[in-house]
C-alpha cells in the first residue's frame, strides 16, 4: 500500500511534533517515531483499523492523541 500524505496532515503532524518537542525534549522526536511506526502498521495490515465512514479507516496513535486516517 502507498501512503501519500496530504500537505494539510504534513503541516499538522509538524506543527504537533514542534509543540512536543518545546514542552519535553525528545518528545517531539517520540511523537515522529510513533508516526512512523502507525504508517508502517497501515502498510502491513491495512484492514485492521477502525471503518469509521464508507471505505474510510482510523488507526489511532499509541501514546498521543492523534490518529490517521486513510
């Protein structure tokens, strides 16, 4: 499966990830590899996340409040 982010979500998760990183040093760096590892998920395993509307799914993120859509 090929994931293309849109340029909204990519402002979003960097925006998310600065913030991060000026409350705890290294945790912007964390909310990063979290991401990573959530779209290597998806690639792997594409239908195990939640059917949230029509053929749209939620994989959500361990460790922080975001999810990916897709």
């Amino acid at each position: 499966m090929e994931i293309k982010i849109s340029p909204s979500a990519r402002e979003e998760t960097t925006a998310a990830a600065r913030y991060y990183e000026e409350e705890v040093d290294g945790l912007g760096k964390a909310f990063m590899e979290v991401l990573r590892v959530g779209f290597r998920r998806i690639r792997k395993y594409p239908r195990v996340s939640t059917l949230i509307r029509g053929d749209y799914r939620r994989h959500l993120l361990d460790r922080f409040p975001f999810g990916i859509i897709y």
